[in-house]
C-alpha cells in the first residue's frame, strides 16, 4: 500500500479503538465455556449430574493453568526466548494438573476416572494421561490465542494511533515551512514604510495578516479551497513586490473554473517562494517571473518558471531539485496524493528554470 494511500486511510478513518480484557470479559468467557462443555459431555454420556460433578473439578485446574502459563509461563519464558525452560515447565504443569484432577475426580466423582472409555479407569493409564494432558492442553491453548489475539489487537490500534500522530505532525509541519526570511524581510518592509509615512503600509500590514491568518488556520484542514490557495498566493506576491519594485517583472494567468476544487493547503506557496529565494533574490538586473494557473475538469496545471541566476552555483543547485521548498513539496505529494493524482516535473529550459504540476483537485 502506498504512503499515500495508508495517510488517506489513517486520517479518515474511525477513532482507534483500545482492546482490553475486563474482569467480566473472564467471567462471561469461563461461563459460556462450563455451560458448553457441561451440555455437550452430558449429551455424549446421557448424564449431565456426572458431566456437571466433573467440570465443577475440572473447570478450577483448566483455569488456574491457563492463567499460570499466559500471565507467568509465557511471559518469563517464551517472550525471553527461554523455549525449552517452557517446554519443560508446561508439561510438569500438565502432569501435576493430571495428578490432582485423577484424585480429585477419583474420591468425590466416581473411581471410574474415564467413563468415555470402554473400560473401568481406577488409575493413570497411559490412555488416561494422554487424553487428560491432551485435553487440557486445548483449554490452555484456546485461552492463550484469545490473550494473544487480543494483545496484538491492542498493540495494533497503538500502533495504528502512534501512525496517525505521526504523519499528522508531519503533514502540519511540512504545510507551516513557509520560509521566515520572507516574514522578516516584509516586516522590514512595512518598518520602512512607515519611517517614509507612506500610505501603502496599511494594505501591506492586511496582507502580511492575511497571509499569516491563512497559514495558521488553513494548515490545521487536510484540503483546502483552491481560490483560497490562489488568494494566498496573490498576497504572497503582492508584498513580494515592495521589496523587488522594478526590477522584478511578474506575469501571472488564472483560468478555468475554480469553484467547488480543493487542494492540500500551502502545497503551491512554496514552488512560488522558491522563484524568489532562488530566482529574483540572486539575479542582478532585471528579472522574470511567470505563473500560469489553469483548471480543467477536475485538474489542476500549475506552471511556475523563473530566470536561472547567472553564475550562482549555490542557487542553481537549489533549482535543481535540491532546494527545501521543492523538496517539501514533492513529500507532501508523496504524503497526501495518490501517484495517478499528480505528475511534477522539474526542469531547466532557455536559461529558465520550470516547475510544471498536473494535480487532480
């Protein structure tokens, strides 16, 4: 099963459910077991007086060892991997659960120990010993598998839970890497700004907020409204422009219809901040920045290009494929899209740097 696919079951799924064993889950087991054993060898005798007398003895040993060996054999020898100490202890258990069970059903029951067989039993026959430690056996195995079955149950779900916390965190986490550089050098605009008593300040303090709100609140949700991601980035850019003024030319295009598509929220922001971390930040001169945004049917195509800095070996590795937010996005990809959902490609073309997305929304 891909990553994806266990993220989109684990986030959708019911609350965990936390197996234990209770006092009354023993009571109701040991009940409903007596009342079948005792109906079922009463049947095979036609007598349910001397089926009920020899499970009144028998069921205190089926229960005391069932319990000795899951709550003290099985946990001091075979989860130790002490094996053969276990082997040896289990059938010492057996043998002394036959000894007591032949006198116990030989001086208050009936001296003939094995009424289902053809002969009069008064001792420990060979025949006597296997049924006896043979089926005694079965009861403490049937309880141990039920313990057991239940005890990974119990794991399971822990496990199940542990996973969900995980990529939860992670998801959030990988939605929130907006860089800081790009909060401190706004703030460092908009104090600018207002040293200069200029009149942009207020819409930029709304747009920094706007964008703030956005990503505190948007990244708790698991999608998010496509226009809302578009908003997001439009604000983006528009406080990136303060700091680029002229220099920075920015083509963007929007088209298709945006209504009622849903998105991983900040999954995009990222491919746009890294035309600028990468792109416009390192280049001297003039630079380019295109952005074309198209919906049709239930598919996204993002297109983001940039120019190449020009003799920056740290940034034309970043480009690459190398850079944080590309790397982000690409495992939030892996995290939260099926991979027929989604197609990124990245690639460097007439001296631009290219990130093509096709997502299905």
């Amino acid at each position: 099963m891909y990553i994806n696919d266990k993220l989109d079951e684990l986030l959708n799924a019911e609350p965990v459910r936390h197996y234990s064993i209770t006092y009354k889950h023993h009571v109701i087991f040991w009940v409903i077991y007596f009342l079948l054993n005792t109906l079922r060898w009463g049947s095979i005798h036609n007598d349910f007086g001397l089926s009920l007398k020899t499970n009144l003895i028998g069921f205190p040993i089926h229960i005391a060892l069932a319990y000795f060996n899951i709550y003290f054999l099985m946990p001091k020898y075979v989860y130790t991997r002490k094996y053969v100490t276990y082997a040896v202890l289990i059938l010492a258990s057996l043998f002394a659960m036959l000894v007591l069970k032949f006198n116990l059903t030989y001086y208050l029951v009936s001296t003939n120990v094995m009424p289902e067989s053809s002969e009069h039993t008064d001792s420990i026959t060979l025949s006597y010993a296997f049924t006896t430690m043979f089926g005694e056996l079965y009861v403490v195995a049937f309880a141990t598998a039920i313990k057991i079955t239940v005890d990974w149950l119990r794991e399971h779900s822990k496990l199940h839970d542990l996973e969900k916390r995980q990529l939860t965190t992670e998801l959030k986490f990988l939605r929130s890497q907006v860089s800081p550089h790009f909060f401190f050098n706004t703030l460092n605009n908009i104090y600018s700004l207002t040293l200069e008593k200029s009149n942009k300040a207020p819409e930029v303090i709304l747009k920094l907020s706007a964008l703030m709100r956005y990503l505190l609140y948007a990244t708790r949700k698991r999608k998010q409204d496509l226009k809302s991601e578009i908003d997001c980035i439009q604000n983006y850019i528009d406080l990136e422009r303060i700091r680029f003024n002229d220099s920075l030319r920015i083509d963007i295009g929007i088209s298709g219809d945006l209504e009622n598509k849903t998105i991983a929220p900040m999954l995009l922001v990222p491919l746009i901040e890294n035309c600028f971390k990468h792109g416009a930040s390192k280049n001297i001169g003039d630079m380019y920045i295109a952005i074309e945004i198209n919906v049709t049917d239930d598919f996204l195509y993002f297109n983001v290009s940039n120019t190449i800095p020009k003799n920056d070996a740290d940034s034309k590795l970043a480009t690459r494929g190398g850079g944080i937010g590309l790397s982000n996005v690409k495992k939030r990809l892996e995290l939260g899209y099926n991979p027929e959902d989604y197609e990124l490609s990245i690639f460097e073309k007439e001296n631009m740097f290219h990130v093509d997305l096709e997502l299905k929304v």
